[in-house]
C-alpha cells in the first residue's frame, strides 16, 4: 500500500512514499533535497516557480518574491499574481506545481492520496487547517493524521529500532529549521506524553556561524544604529545566514589573532554596503557563551519537571546543525547517560520518522486532532472577525475622507470667492480694470447670485473704457518723451514725462524717463564742476587729485570724451614726472654713496620742487645731509690729521705710536696700505720688545755675577743660548766673565788655603757632582806641596770648551779677544794674559778713552760683537710707506 508522508516546515517540505512500511525520499524535479517554499512570481510567463534560489531575492525584500507562506495563507487578504488576476495565497501551492509533483511521486492515476503530516511547532493551527482542507483534501488528498509533532515520531522511531526500550523520561532538541526547540517526553506502558515544550529563537542554526552573524551585525549597528528591536536583529540574521559559509571558511583560513575583513555586507533593509572586521578568537569565545547560554536555558527547562533521580533515559538531536562540538559536550556533561542514549536524527531521515505513523496507534492521536481542528476554527474565525472589523473600519475612514473632502472642497471655494472679492478691491485701487473684471468673474463662479460681484463687474466694464481713453493720449505723449531722451533733449524730454506722469501717474517709464533726464541734467552740472577743478589741479601739478576729479566724472559719464582726453594727458605727463623723480632719485643716491654732500644736497633740493607729493621726505633729507656732511668733513680732518702722525712715527721709526694710530684710523674707514704699514709696525715692534727681553735677561745675568751665584747665571745664560741664537757671541763674552771671575776668586780662595796644610779648599759648589752649565764632573789633584786642590767645574768646562776651538778661532774671535795667550802656573793652574787690541789703543800705545763698548761692571774692554754694525737712522720716503 502507498501512502505519502510529509514533514512540513514553514521555510520547507520533505517527503517521502512509503510502500508497505518502507519510505522512499521524494526528490523535487528540480534536484533540490527538498521543497523549499521560497516562490518568485514570473509575471512574463504567468508562471510561479519556487526553489532555494529565490531565498536571497526574498530576505532582500525584492519584489514578486514570497516567502513564509504559512503566515499567509490564513490571511485571506493577502495574494500572488497569475494571468494578470489576484490569487489567494492558499493556492501557490497548486500553482508552483508542487501538488502535482507530489501526486505523481505517489499514484499516476489521479486518484485519492492517502496523506501523514507531521507540523513544524512553528506553523500555527489557523494555517495547518487552511493547508489541510484547502490545499490538500481540495486536490484530492486525504489526510490520514496531522497532529503528532516530529519530536515525538522521532522518538517513536527510535523505540521501533530497539535504540530505546525503557520507560522513563526523554529530551528532545530539535533545530530543523533556524529556531531550536526542546521538549521532553515520558513514556509510560508503551505511550509517548509531552510533558513541556519551548523553544530559542535564531539558536537552531550552527552555533558558530550565529556568533559569527551576531558579531558581525552588532558592529555595524554600533555605527549605524538601525536595528533597535530583536525582530528587526533576528530579521537580518535569517536575512544573512546564507553567507555564514562563506565567512566561516574565510575564519579559519586566518590566525586566531589576525583580524578578518568581511566585506559587501548588504542588509534587508539598507540600499548601502557596509564592512567588518572580526577575529577568531573573538567569535571562538563568543560561540563559547551561546552555547553556555543554550545549555543554561534547556537545563533549567528540564529541571523546573522535576525528573525523578535516573529516569531521565535519553537525548534525542533532530536535525543538520547538531555539528557543534561544544555544545554536545556540554549535553553530556550535564547528563551522565552512556553514548547509546544519544541518538541523532539528520533532515534526510525525516521521512522515515514520519512515516512511523503507519507504524503506531494513530488513535492516540484523535483528541489532539479535535483540538486542533478546533483551535485552526477558533483561529480563523478571529480572523475572519478581526478582517470584518479591519473591512468596517477601512469603510468608515474612506466615508469620514469623503465628508471631509465636501466640506474642504466647500471651504476652500468660500475662500476662493472672498479672495476673489479682495482681489477685486485690491486692482480697483490700483486702476487695473482688466483684473477687477477677471477677479468679478472668478467670484461669479464661485457664487453666482452674489450682487455685489455683479456689480462690481459693471463697475469695471465701464472703466477699462473710460482707462482705454485715457491710455491713448499717455502712448502718444510718451512716446514722444522716449525719443526727446534719445536724442539727449534732456530738458523736452523731462517735460514730456511730467505730462505723461499727469495722465498716468503710476507709468513705470513717464517715471523713469523723468528720473534719467532729470539725473543727466544735474549730471552736466557736476561734471563741468569736476572737469574745472581737474583743469586746476593739473596746472599745479597734482595728478593725483586731477584724476580724482576726473574720475568723478567717469563716474557720472563712463563716455566722456573731455574726461578721458585729459586723463591721457595725465598719464603722460606723470609718466615723464616719474622718470624725472625717479632719474633725480639715482643721482642722489649715487652722490650720496659717493660722500658727495654738495651735489646730494643740491639733487635733493631739486626734489623737494619737482616730487611734491614727498616734498617733506627731501626737506628732511637735506637737513639730515648737512648734518652727515659736518660729520664728514669732522671725520676727515681726524683722518688726515691721523694720516700726518703715522708718516711722523714712520720717519722716527716710533713703532708703537705707528700701532697705536693706525688701529684708531682703520676704526674710522678701512686702507689696504695703512693695514700694511700697521702690521710692520708691529712685527717691528714686537721685534724691538724682544731685544729689550733679552738686554733685561743680560743684566739680571750680570747681577748673578756680582752675587757670585754662577749656576744661576750659568743657567740663565743658556736659556738666553736656547731663546736668543743670533747673540751667541755676546753670551760666549758672558761664559768668559763668568769663568774669569769665578777662577779668579777660587785663586784667592786656594792662596789662603796655603797657609793651613790640614785644610781641604774645594769650590763652593764642590758638592754637586755635575755642574749644571756645562753638565761635567769636577776632579780633585793634589800639588806638589802636598796639599789637595779641586779644580773647578766653571774652570774645567773652559778648558774643554776652549780645547775645542780652532786656531784660527782663538785668533780672532771675540770671546777669546784677539792675540791673546795662555800660560801655565808654578802650581799647575792656566792663566790667561789678555793682549790689548791694536784698535782700541793710540799711536803712543796709552790706552783711549773707555768706550761705549766696555762692559760697565768689570771695567774692562768688551769685543764687538761679530757681524754686528752701527746702523744710523735712514730718512724714510713717508709717502710709500703710508701710501692712501
């Protein structure tokens, strides 16, 4: 025997042909799983095509597309669109074709089908019983039972494979469609009782791709704010789901930390696309928390029963998107069942759990199908009433409208007449007869037995005669007003629009041909008063305020000739002024670069009477130029006077006056020659300072001597060695000194230790070991006396140093003095007999008178100087050596 069943879902249906027990899937002509009741109204071909494509166009709210047809086919206002007529919505499913395709899944010849429905919760009675008795029983199928829920055939199922075999109690969650709903089921003696049922909405889809959507949808209504109540969320979330895929395979392509972009997100609603961004660890935690929340909600569902202790026998998942393994886990961690007791039903094994009704006792079933059958009545009928009073209302507001539009269109045309009244009196006022008469009219129509519109309608025929007239006479006179002004009679044509202004004196023309003629002229008068006073101002000079005047004029008369040939001439005229301001301006400055105050005075008096404009600038100029040209020539006679005391110091040779002018004259201007001559100046006078050094340094040696400190003026000489090479000569003179004096006191010294045997003379300075000067160890002889005699560090380093010296040397050389001969003592000791120098004795062999040359202190004769001559002063040509 075959029998058709059918689960059926508000969004689908699923079938099946059960031949003696056994289900056999339909498959829709059109290779989808099932019949998806999403249908788009072909108008063109007066077709109704449904399928899962037209789901998008649906949420997108695009026109001719349906959906949700449950919630419509009670409604008996609601329609589709075939062969050009409106069709109640019950029928869509005749039209669409699927009837027919279920029919020919089941018998071929057109007979009775017998039918087993099982509802989605979410259809309500009203439209179960329209889709019962109108749709099915009126196209020959005979429904054999309708009430039992699925959960309760899956269940059923479940105890016919052996999957169950106890009594007890047993929850079901079933998500196969977007809300999930949760019942439990006691079985007791072999009979299923619903005991509670409830349900989440938006929670029967995959937990994760719902916390992807909410994440998604929460960030742009953060921005936008257009989403505020949970129909409206829950609306673009069905809306959206279908790309839930697409965004979950783009999540876990990405790190758990690297944010994801969704891009082109278009809601139901909103013209606009918008973007998100999300990431994975945000949407793991976020699925983590709805299922924490779903888990909460079904436990305190189950607990609010009250279960006896371990009669809670199973779960029973019904559905696709039981995939979530969170919240399976969390199931069975809530509930310590063995993994038998959980049994998955998946949407292909939908017909197979409705086809158990051929399987069960459907009299079980017979209240509820009463109640049912009732309740879709009650349903309808509360309908139906509610559409009668909807009917009722929709009349009385179009009858209300109706009564409104009379009497709005009856006081809108009693405005229209006293409009049309004061309009009358408004242009009468005016003299506008045309209008009045209009106006009459227009208020004529609107009451048409008003005598006073009558009247007033008389009133204005007669005159726009008497104004027709009158108008002849007023075109006549002013036209000839309008070609007096174009000739440029100002005066006639003045005249004429006085008369045209007596006949008519609100014409806009009389009055404006009145108000030109008379503004030219009073025009005339003004610019022959600004033409003279230009003519002034120019014979003086002043352009400026010439063209002020002129432009007066330009001002009255853009045109006139008199005006623009005198600002030609301006213009040149300022033109050659300008030049010669300006050529007298580089003069005085070239004169004034130039220190040439004569001539900058004069140029800047002949400024003052050609630029009158600055008149006052020059005038000051000129003072200050005189009070520059005094300072001038102050600064000048300092100068020269500056200039004659350097040529002076030049020709003394006064080095340091040279330095001290010519630093005082470069402060007043600066001289290539005289920057010269400063700084020979002071090179020689840093010369001169040296000398002076050095001849300090000679007598502080010469002082050491009268001390008899010899180391220390032996030390100080060869500083002077080091410092001064070029007296070399003069410092050989000094060791000599040194070493004479010193020989002699240590004569003296060795003559008094003759007398005492026992006594040992040594030099004072026997202690050192090396004598500082010549760096040489003293050495101890003893005589032939017996006594013991140290020679001398100063007399040893003289004889080293002199052993040295060549013959030719001792012959001539200043230190030596010339002719000069050694001899040797009794006691062994060297004495040094100076022979006098022929140049410094007479003719008589007497010696001549001391000279400069001789040393001051020892008295005796100092040898020149090798090399060294008298230089006399030499007159200096002053006139190169401060050349300006």
């Amino acid at each position: 025997m075959k029998v058709l069943t059918l689960y059926i879902d508000k969004w689908y249906i699923i079938g099946a042909v059960c031949i003696d027990g056994v289900p056999r899937p339909i498959t829709p002509p059109n290779g989808e799983d099932r019949f998806w009741l999403y249908f788009y109204e072909d108008r063109v071909n007066d077709t109704i095509v449904y399928g899962k494509d037209n789901k998008q166009h649906y949420h997108n709210n695009e026109l001719q597309y349906y959906g949700n047809v449950f919630d419509l086919i009670p409604d008996t206002t609601a329609s589709f669109i075939r062969y050009s007529r409106k069709q109640e919505m019950y029928k869509i499913f005749k039209a669409s074709g699927i009837l027919d395709e279920l029919r020919d899944a089941v018998d071929d010849n057109g007979g009775e089908v017998e039918t087993y429905i099982s509802f989605s919760k979410d259809i309500s009675d009203a439209a179960r019983l329209v889709f019962l008795k109108d749709v099915l029983e009126g196209n020959m199928f005979t429904v054999k039972e309708s009430v039992a829920r699925i959960g309760q055939l899956a269940l059923e199922l479940a105890f016919k494979k052996g999957q169950y075999a106890e009594d007890g109690f047993y929850v079901l969650l079933n998500a196969c469609n977007e809300n999930l709903t949760y019942s439990v089921y006691e079985r007791t003696e072999g009979i299923l009782l619903r005991k509670a049922e409830d349900s989440l909405i938006g929670m029967g889809t995959d937990l994760r791709g719902r916390a992807l959507l909410e994440s998604v949808i929460k960030s742009i209504n953060q921005r936008q704010h257009f989403l505020d109540t949970e129909e409206d969320l829950e609306r673009e979330y069905l809306c959206l789901n279908q790309y839930v895929d697409q965004w979950i395979d783009k999540l876990e392509n990405a790190g758990p930390y690297r944010p994801v972009h969704i891009n082109n997100i278009k809601f139901s609603q909103l013209p606009n696309t918008y973007d998100a961004v999300v990431l994975k660890d945000d949407i793991d935690k976020h699925t983590r928390s709805i299922v924490d929340d779903i888990i909460r909600e079904i436990t305190n569902f189950i607990n609010k029963i009250n279960i006896p202790a371990g009669k809670l026998k199973g779960v029973v998942f019904l559905g696709n998107t039981f995939t979530n393994e969170q919240f399976i886990r969390a199931i069975k961690e809530r509930y310590a069942l063995p993994d038998k007791n959980y049994i998955f039903f998946k949407d292909s094994e939908l017909p197979h759990i409705v086809a158990v009704y051929s399987a069960i006792d459907c009299d079980q079933f017979s209240e509820a199908t009463r109640v049912a059958i009732a309740n879709g009545e009650t349903e309808l009928e509360r309908r139906r009433l509610a559409q009668e009073e909807e009917a009722r209302r929709v009349e009385a507001e179009r009858q209300r409208a109706e009564q409104e539009e009379k009497d709005r269109a009856a006081h809108e045309s009693e405005n229209k007449y006293k409009e049309a009244m004061a309009n009358i009196y408004d242009y009468e006022k005016k003299q506008d007869y045309a209008q009045m008469l209009d106006w009459a009219d227009i208020a004529l129509q609107h009451n048409p037995d008003d005598q006073e519109a009558k009247q007033k309608k008389a009133e204005a025929t007669r005159l726009m005669s008497e104004k027709k007239v009158k108008e002849e006479q007023y075109k006549s006179i002013i036209q000839r007003a309008q070609k007096s002004f174009e000739a440029m009679q100002w005066q006639e044509a003045l005249s004429q629009s006085d008369a045209a202004l007596n006949l008519m004196p609100n014409s806009k023309e009389a009055e404006r041909i009145h108000q030109a003629a008379r503004e030219k002229i009073d025009s005339l008068t003004l610019i022959d008063k600004y033409l003279t006073r230009a003519d002034m101002f120019l014979a003086q000079q002043y352009y400026k305020e010439a063209l002020d005047e002129l432009k007066k004029v330009q001002a009255i008369d853009n045109e006139n000739k008199d005006a623009q040939e005198r600002i030609q001439k301006i213009e040149q005229e300022q033109e050659a002024h300008e030049q010669r301001v300006t050529d007298l301006i580089k003069q005085y400055q070239m004169a004034e670069e130039a220190k040439d105050f004569d001539t900058a005075i004069s140029l800047c008096n002949e400024l003052i009477d050609t630029d009158t404009v600055y008149q006052r600038k020059w005038t000051e100029r000129v003072e200050r130029l005189k009070a520059a040209k005094l300072d001038f020539d102050k600064e000048e006679e300092r100068w020269q006077k500056l200039k004659r005391q350097i040529d002076s110091a030049l020709f003394d040779e006064d080095w340091d006056k040279v330095v001290t002018y010519g630093h005082e004259a470069l402060r007043m201007r600066e001289d290539e020659n005289l920057r010269k001559n400063v700084a020979r100046a002071e090179e020689k006078l840093a010369t001169l300072q040296a000398e002076k050094r050095y001849k300090d340094a000679v007598h502080e040696v010469k002082d050491f001597i009268v001390d008899k400190n010899w180391d220390e003026a032996k030390d100080l000489l060869t500083e002077l060695q080091r410092e001064y090479p070029e007296h070399r000569n003069d410092l050989k003179l000094l060791f000599k000194q040194i070493f004479d004096a010193e020989t002699a006191f240590q004569s003296q010294t060795l003559s008094e230790s003759r007398t005492q045997p026992v006594r040992t003379v040594s030099n004072r300075n026997s202690q050192h070991q090396e004598d500082d000067f010549f760096g040489t160890s003293g050495k101890t002889t003893t005589t032939s006396s017996g006594y013991s005699n140290t020679v001398s560090n100063a007399e040893q380093a003289y004889a080293e140093f002199s052993s040295t010296v060549t013959k030719e040397e001792t012959q001539g050389d200043d230190f030596f003095e010339t002719g000069g001969k050694a001899s040797t003592t009794t006691s062994g000791s060297t004495h040094f007999t100076a022979i006098p120098d022929p140049q410094r004795t007479t003719a008589t062999g007497s010696s001549t008178k001391k000279s400069t040359d001789e040393d001051d202190f020892f008295d005796m004769k100092k040898p020149p100087v090798k090399g060294k001559t008298n230089r006399g002063k030499t007159a200096r040509d002053t006139d190169k050596d401060f050349d300006f």
